[in-house]
C-alpha cells in the first residue's frame, strides 16, 4: 500500500478546515485507508512538509484546505522530485477558494472527497513552471510552480487586495471586495510577449493569464477552454482598459459570455516569455510569488502530476 501523508491548513475556510478535520480523519480511517497526519502552522509550510514527505519515500499526498495549500504541496512535490516521478496528490476542499477542486469537478462537501480519496482513481495533471528575475521580499527562490493559473496585471492587484480585505469577507464576495479597491490603484502596463508557436506581441495590457485550469478568483471562468491533461496553457491577453471596462467585464468573466470579445486575445502555447518596464505584480493559484517582476519565463510540464480524481 502506498505510503500517505495528509497535510490539513487548519486556518482554511477561516477555520472550518480545522472543524471538520476530526470528521474527515475518522472517514478516511473507517474506510481503510493508513496515512500519517500532520498540519501546518506558517504560510507556506505546506510546500516544506511536502517535500520532505517526497524525500522521505511518500507516495502520496491528500490536502486539507483550499487553493493555497494545494498551491504549497505541489511546490513541495516538485522541488522535492526532480527528474523522478512526483507522486499522486488527493484533495479534500475546505478554503474560501477551492478552484484546483473545480477540475475535477469536485463539490464542496468533504464526504464526497473522502469517498474518491478512498477510492483512488487518478488522472495525470499538467503543471506550470514560471521564473521570475525579482522574488517578492520574503520569497527565497525565483522558480515557483501552479497547478491552476498564472495572472499578473489587474488579476494579480486584486489578488494582492484580498490578502488586506477583512476575514469575515469570504469566497466570490471577497474577491470582488478586491476587485474594488485595485480599482483605485491599478494600472495597464506595456508588455512584450515571446510564445513558443505566435508572432511575438507588443501591447499595453489590464491583465495577462496563463492557465492549466479554467476559473480564478472562485468565480472567474478566465479561460473556459483550458484542459488539464493537453500539454498546453490556455493564455488570455487583454487590451487596455479603464475603470468602467473593467466593471463591464466582470459578469461577463463570471458567467463565460467574455470569450470572443475584440478587447480580448486567446492562445494555446507551451512557452513564453514576458517582458515589461512596468513594474509586474503576479499571483500563482491565489499566492504573490512576485510583487515587481520585470521578465517572466513560463511553460508548461506535460502530465507531470497524478491527481486522484
């Protein structure tokens, strides 16, 4: 039998992980399953316990929580694995924002979960690899990894937003607070992008994504074309835009009614480069990697992570 570790965010959902934690271990026990248990205590200690668990010989990983510690362990899984093979990852959504969870699609309620852990068919999951030049303060490497999707522009100022907006602010309504006060300061920087398989494009720019999975934010269905398992990022550039464009776009962007707007350029590609004078805020599956990138180097690893589905 594989040897399993399961990781809880306890702080998820504004603790209603840690609630339903107790319910969630005694499921996957009554249901046969061995696994060790461990839970964080810092930001970001998911991608640490993740790959120490690799180096330590688990084969498989189940997460607690939201699109952060999802975030965290397959960082850890890959800088753990190197040119070996990742491992399997399981999820049991607890966060105000389960969007990885949405792939599956996985509904919000942990039974459900605990009954496809049990059960353990997986699927093989692409995963995204970026390389910034300038790390965010706090941030010890340039190389970070997403299994959901990469923004950087408006996207990556709302996202930065809801980490100052108040806990009692949850899901969609906290990601709209956001969107409201990057409204305030945000900015549409000029960007130079090299793709792997385009003409290179030179625009001013509200927002850029990169993505494997198809919605953001909880309710932002960025890039509804986008499959988990082809080998390719579904990429979404978008012209530049003032305050009311931008207010526009959200329920058209909530609601997948964006798509062929002339404002609005889609690509599939396996790499490319970005380049700015502009200062570049990016956010990686809801985390800030980098807060003033200048040059971003992204691509895409094909089937490089079995999810149990």
């Amino acid at each position: 039998m594989a040897k399993t570790l399961v990781i809880l965010n306890p702080v998820s959902g504004n603790g209603a992980a840690a609630k339903v934690a107790p319910a969630i271990q005694a499921a996957l026990r009554a249901g046969g399953l061995d696994f060790d248990w461990v839970e964080t205590r810092a930001r970001a200690e998911g991608t640490a316990l993740a790959e120490k668990a690799k180096r330590d010989g688990y084969e498989k990983i189940i997460a607690i929580g939201g699109d952060g510690i999802v975030h965290e362990i397959v960082n850890g899984l890959m800088r753990g694995s190197h040119a070996a093979p990742v491992g399997t990852l399981g999820v049991i959504p607890a966060g105000n924002g389960n969007d990885f969870a949405k792939m599956f699609p996985l509904g919000p309620d942990w039974r459900e979960a605990v009954q496809r852990v049990l059960a353990g068919k997986t699927r093989w999951f692409d995963v995204g690899k970026v390389t910034g030049d300038i790390p965010a303060p706090g941030i010890d490497t340039n190389v970070h990894y997403f299994d959901n999707g990469l923004d950087t522009g408006f996207g990556a100022l709302a996202a930065m937003h809801s980490a100052t907006l108040p806990s009692f602010m949850k899901g969609t309504v906290k990601y709209l607070g956001a969107i409201v006060k990057a409204l305030t300061n945000f900015y549409n920087p000029r960007v130079k992008i090299n793709f792997a398989n385009y003409p290179p494009l030179e625009q001013t720019t509200i927002m850029l994504c990169a993505s494997i999975g198809q919605c953001y934010g909880n309710a932002f269905w960025l890039t509804p074309t986008a499959q988990v398992d082809d080998g390719l990022l579904d990429v979404m550039v978008g012209a530049q835009m003032g305050r009311g464009e931008i207010l526009s776009f959200v329920p058209r962007m909530m609601n997948k009614t964006h798509v062929g707007d002339p404002r609005l350029q889609f690509f599939k590609t396996t790499r490319l480069v970005i380049e700015s004078l502009d200062p570049l805020p990016v956010e990686l599956d809801g985390e800030i990697p980098f807060v003033a990138a200048h040059r971003l180097e992204i691509e895409i690893l094909p089937k490089r992570l079995q999810v149990i589905v």
